[in-house]
C-alpha cells in the first residue's frame, strides 16, 4: 500500500468524530479513483456510482471499525466494497423492487454478487489478461466483443459482421462464456 | 431506442438475456433490463448457471471497457458533498434525544431495512 493511502486510513479510525471528519478529506482524494472505478462495474452509470460512494464516504466516517488493520490495496477494496458498498447498491434499486419478476434472492445476486474469482484482481492485471485473451479469440468473436467494447449497439455490430441482430447476440454470449474460461483457467492456474 | 426495444420483446433464450444484460450494464439502464423481464425469463435466469456465470464477465468487460468514465474530474467538489452528508448526519445525532444517541444507529438500521427489501 502507497503511503498517501497508509497515511489516509491511520486517521479514519480516530474516535473523536470531528478529527475523523477532518481526516476524510485525504481519504477520499487517496481513494476516489479506486472506488469509483470498482463500482462502475456493478452500475455502468457515472452518476450513480457518486451518489452511492457519497453514501458509502459517510457510513465509513460513521462506522470505520472494518477499515482497522488493513495492510492492502486490495483487502482495502475488498472489506469496502463487502461491508459498505454492497448494501448501498441493494439500495439503489430497492425503490423499482416492487412489480418486478426476478425473486429478491436472484435481484441481490444480479446487483450487489459476491465477490467472484476474478472480480478481485487488480483493474491493470485484469486489462491485460482480457488483453491476452482477446488476442487468442477467432478474429470474427474478436471483433464482436472490440466494437461492443467501443460501445457500438449489436445492430451496428451486426452490420460492420455483416450478419443478423440474432447472430450477434449468440457470437456475443458464446465469446463472453469463452473468456470467462479463459480468463478463470488462466487465474486457477496461477 | 433499439436497444429498449429488443429489451423488450418476450420469450427471450439465456443468451439474449446476458447480452441484454451485458448491454444494459454498459449503458447504466440496469433499471430498464429488470423491468423488462417476464416472469418465465426471470425463472430462465434464475435456474440458469451459465447466466450466472457469465455476469462477472460481462461486470469485468464494463469495468475494463468504461470505468474510466467514473473518475469524477472535481474530485474537491465531491469531497465537499461527502462533507456535506457527514455534517447532516452529525446534525442529526446531535439532535436525537441523548438516551437514543448511539453513533452507529442510523447504519444499522439501513443495513436491517437493506436485508429485508432485497
């Protein structure tokens, strides 16, 4: 762990409020880049992922007991994300729960999943495993999961394939089920 | 537009259903896919591994493809919204009645309501 971010958690755990409030400051500016980054993931929407870290900032200021003792970037992201930012996701869709078909249990999954395999590897080492196995895709799965990447729609997909929305959307779901084993492989391996 | 409208056709098969997924998560709609779903689609999720399986994929794609459009270019601004909230809530503790003052009480009560809803 850097020493900005060292320095950042040592006063969070202060039990005077005021110091700890003071102390935020440098741990936001320490940490916003990772978190905001974490969270995108789980809601693809920038605005949102502000107005959930908002919340999430605050409940640890209340309740910094978990961030005692943590010697990692990556344990730090892991303890955040499990006992701050998980029931602040399961919030953000509890207003649309109401009408809704998928049963509360597959809704939590969907939204705030446990931590998977890979879901806890650095975002740089993970951009370059995706990397890799990109590169070991036949050229057409390729060029599916490159343009939906450049946020093309699977019409605009389809048309640059030259084949259907259809056919997209199977290449689309075979491709990702390939790089999940890719990718899972490649981590059990190591 | 064509994207809402492929959402909401009927009767799609798993693999429309994670790529609409995979879509919606990309275009921050999450919302609209899981309005978007029938009752046998969220019973074809729901026994479906692959699906399952597939979503950390589709989480890892997004995050590797987009996250870089989270990081707030004001990050002093956001600093003095967070200071904000900080200061609402101390309010607040202050002015509840000094037998129910606990420092911890409105976060376990979120978390409770949290557990219950979803």
């Amino acid at each position: 762990m850097d020493k900005r971010l060292r320095n950042a958690l040592k006063g969070l755990t202060d039990p005077d409020v005021e110091r700890r409030r003071r102390a935020m400051e440098p741990f936001v500016r320490a940490t916003f880049g990772i978190f905001s980054k974490y969270l995108y993931r789980y809601l693809g929407n920038e605005v949102e992922c502000e107005d959930v870290l908002e919340d999430v900032y605050a409940d640890i200021w209340e309740s910094p007991e978990r961030l005692r003792n943590i010697t990692s970037e990556t344990q730090l992201l892991r303890t955040v994300y499990l006992y701050y930012m998980r029931k602040r996701l399961r919030e953000v869709y509890r207003r649309i729960n109401r009408n809704l078909y998928l049963s509360q249990s597959n809704l939590k999954e969907l939204i705030a999943p446990e931590i998977g395999t890979l879901e806890m590897v650095s975002q740089s080492e993970l951009e370059q495993n995706l990397r890799q196995a990109l590169s070991k895709l036949k050229a057409r799965e390729r060029r599916a999961i490159e343009l939906w990447m450049e946020g093309a729609s699977n019409r605009a997909i389809a048309n640059e394939l030259k084949t259907t929305v259809g056919a997209v959307k199977m290449l689309e779901y075979r491709t990702i089920l390939k790089l999940r084993k890719m990718l899972r492989y490649y981590y059990h391996e190591n | 537009m064509q994207e809402e409208e492929t959402m909401s056709e009927s009767n799609r098969g798993i693999h429309e259903l994670l790529v609409d997924y995979a879509g919606a998560l990309r275009d921050g709609c999450i919302p609209a896919f899981l309005k978007s779903l029938t009752r046998e689609e969220a019973e074809r999720i729901a026994s479906s591994w692959e699906f399952w399986d597939a979503t950390e994929i589709s989480r890892i794609l997004n995050s590797v493809g987009f996250a870089d459009k989270a990081v707030a270019p004001n990050v002093s601004l956001f600093i003095s919204r967070v200071d904000a909230e900080i200061a609402s809530r101390l309010k607040k503790s202050k002015a509840s009645p000094p037998g129910k003052r606990r420092t911890h009480t409105r976060v376990t009560k979120t978390d409770d309501k949290t557990e219950k809803s979803i």
